[in-house]
C-alpha cells in the first residue's frame, strides 16, 4: 500500500504510537509519505528518520495566550474564527498534495487543538482516522462540566466582577459550541475510525455517535527491556505535568503511607508551569520527597524504569496509557486507578495492582509492594510476559495492518 499520513500532534504517547506503526508498516514493505503543520511536534521521535515529512505552515492562536478580557474577546469573535479557517486551509493544502500523490489512502491522527481536523473532508482517497480521544473537557467528566452556568450571585448580579465573569464565561461557551461543531463534521468525512482502547471507543460513541473499532497499539520490547538492575528506594510516575496526569493525587498519597516512605520521581515531556509549580509546593507541605524531570532521553527513562522500586498511575479517565505496559516491559510492577482505558492493561494481581480513586487505597498498595519484594517481583515478571505475549509491536502492527486493508477493500466494493 501507499500511504499519506497526516497528524497535528505533541509529543508523548500518541506521538509514540504513530512512529511505531509507520515503522512497523515500512518494514512490511508499505510506501508512507507524512503531512503535519508547523505546530505539531517534529522533534520527538521525529518522522523524517523514518520518512519524507512535510511540514505545511498553520498560523495558530491560542487562547490560552490571551490575559486580558479585551483581547479574549477579540480571540473569540476573530481568531478563533481565523484558527479554524486556517485549520482548513492547511488541510486543504495538504490534501492537494495527497491527491496528486497516487496514495492509496489516507491515515489520519488526532490532532491538537481541535481532536478531529478536515483533512478528510477534502482528499479523493479512502480515509482512516486513529483517534486517541475525543477532546477531553467537551465530552468528559472534569472538576466542573464546562457547559455548567455560572453560579447565582449572593447579592446583587449588576457588579463589575458578576459582569466579567459572565462574559467571559460567554465566550468560553462560545469557543466549546465552535470546537463541538467543527469535530463533528469532520468526523463524519471519513471512512473508518480507530481507537486505542474500548473505553476510547466508547468515548467515541458518547461525542460523536460513531462506532469506532478497537485497534490495540504495542510496546517496542526491544527498547524497553529488562536490565535486572538493583531497586532502588523511589516509585516513579511518567506523564505530563498537567491536571489531567493527576499528580497531587499520588503526592497526597504518598503523604499517607506509613514510614518509611519512598520519594517520587516523576518524568514528563510537557508541562504547565502553574500546575508544576502547584505540584511541587503541595509535595513540600505534605513533606514526599518529589523530583521532576523534564524531556528525559528513552535511555534514562529506561534506566529510572530499571531502578524504580515500583510505578504509580493515577490519570483521570486515561483512553489508554503506554505507561503501565513500558514499565512492564522494564520488569516493573504497577499501582494503578482502575479507570478508563488502564483496566484493559493492568490485571489487578498479575501485573499490577488495581485500586479505586482514593488515596488511601493506593498507599496501601504502595506499602503492600514495598513490604513483599516477593511480589513486587513476580508482578514486574507477569507483567515483562504479558506484554511479549499480547503487547507486542509486532502484533499492534498485525492490527493496524488489517484495518487499513479493510478500509481499502470496502472502498473497492
């Protein structure tokens, strides 16, 4: 096959999982040519050592960049009207090229900003979308639902601060309604849809009323690897530095294990400078000894994974997560929430533990692998087995093989 793949992504996981699955389908002798904009990452685990890459311009602004009420106002009723035009002019820029190409099909990643681009409205060829998630604070259960209104004011509701926060509160509103909308019409373009898990499948159907197919992705046993090196005294997280990653959860839970405890490390390619900071002073009040490493080469990764006495996961409603199964792979046992996409990766006393979302419950699996390094080990060893035997590379790309070919086989009918 010829493949055009397209992907508006940062890095992290679903970075990961696309490199992995072009170079699987290179091997396999498949002929894959990439588009993305400016705006997505090129630098982690870059495409172009792989294939040819190219980088079309997207003129993005952010709202998150705007302080002032006057010009979130103004990002509303213009930029963010130019973003998304902007989206489909780059779309449509790449399709152009796409068409031209004597591609077979397209397959189309998630994107930022808005989780499902046009791109498909505007190739000629089969279309196949690998969709990680849905965007989160549209669809998902958060601290505050964003559709909720404002709270009722106590006196009366004509004060300066009522007024901003209800106009702001306004056009938040009014950029969720433009994002909701643009995702699903263009979801509707494509072909087929893929996701990494049946909780995102399910995700999927909730949003958008699409039946997804679940297409399991795979850890590169060669990279993460066991080198039976010596546990030391720390439990390691890995995710960005983001309210979504649920790092004060595991933080407060680590405050309540009994002495003595174990310090954190937790390492992450992207961060929220407020979050982080907020993560860090939460860690020093409860006294849990907390280091964060930014952008870590897989080397030291894996070598933290290696040495790491255990790891902990807690992200709220996770689609999937590498996490757990490359700490596996390192022989590394796992105390996970028992959410989303997590309960088809980790089984609770095979390769992992299992707990509700309290953090009581996760210091008391924290002390249980911490006191019985016989389990510990025989965890990290099932779970070193389980991803050889159901995780591996080799038979995600057996996967995403045979939806391409379906996608390409009912496009024929």
């Amino acid at each position: 096959m010829k493949i055009a793949v397209w992907h508006n992504l940062p890095s992290g996981g679903g970075k990961r999982a696309l490199y992995y699955h072009i170079r699987g389908l290179l091997k396999r002798g498949h002929t894959i040519e990439a588009w993305c904009p400016t705006i997505a990452d090129q630098k982690y685990l870059p495409l172009s050592s792989l294939i040819k890459e190219n980088v079309l311009p997207l003129h993005w602004k952010s709202l998150s960049s705007q302080s002032s009420l006057f010009s979130k106002i103004s990002w509303v009723f213009f930029d963010m009207f130019h973003n998304i035009k902007e989206m489909n002019k780059h779309c449509r820029r790449c399709a152009e090229e796409i068409n031209a190409g004597g591609f077979d099909l397209l397959l189309a990643n998630s994107s930022q900003f808005i989780a499902v681009a046009p791109i498909a409205k505007y190739v000629t060829i089969p279309r196949l979308l690998y969709l990680q998630e849905p965007t989160r604070p549209l669809y998902e259960a958060m601290r505050k639902w964003p559709w909720l209104p404002l709270d009722r004011p106590d006196g009366f509701w004509k004060t300066p601060k009522y007024v901003t926060d209800y106009m702001q509160d306004a056009l938040r509103i009014k950029y969720f309604k433009a994002v909701a909308r643009e995702e699903w019409h263009n979801i509707q373009a494509y072909d087929a849809v893929l996701a990494n898990s049946f909780y995102s499948r399910e995700s999927i159907l909730r949003a958008y009323g699409i039946n997804a197919r679940v297409c399991y992705l795979g850890i590169d046993t060669e990279l993460f690897t066991d080198r039976y090196q010596q546990k030391d005294n720390f439990i390691v997280g890995v995710g960005s530095f983001t309210p979504f990653k649920n790092i004060e959860f595991v933080i407060r839970a680590l405050a309540s294990v009994r002495h003595p405890r174990l310090s954190l490390v937790w390492i992450g390619n992207f961060s929220f400078p407020q979050y982080l900071n907020e993560v860090k002073q939460l860690a020093e009040s409860l006294s849990v000894d907390f280091e964060a490493k930014e952008m870590v080469s897989d080397d030291e990764l894996i070598d933290i994974l290696n040495r790491a006495a255990m790891m902990v996961y807690a992200p709220r409603l996770e689609p999937f997560g590498f996490t757990p199964l490359e700490a596996n792979a390192c022989g590394l046992p796992v105390v996970a929430v028992a959410e989303g996409g997590v309960r088809e990766t980790v089984v609770d006393g095979i390769n992992g533990l299992l707990v509700e979302s309290d953090e009581k419950a996760m210091a008391r699996a924290i002390e249980r692998l911490r006191d019985d390094k016989d389990l510990a080990y025989t965890l990290g060893q099932n779970g070193r087995k389980l991803v050889a035997e159901k995780w591996s590379l080799e038979a995600s790309i057996d996967r995403i093989e045979q939806r391409l070919e379906e996608v390409l086989w009912n496009a024929k009918k």
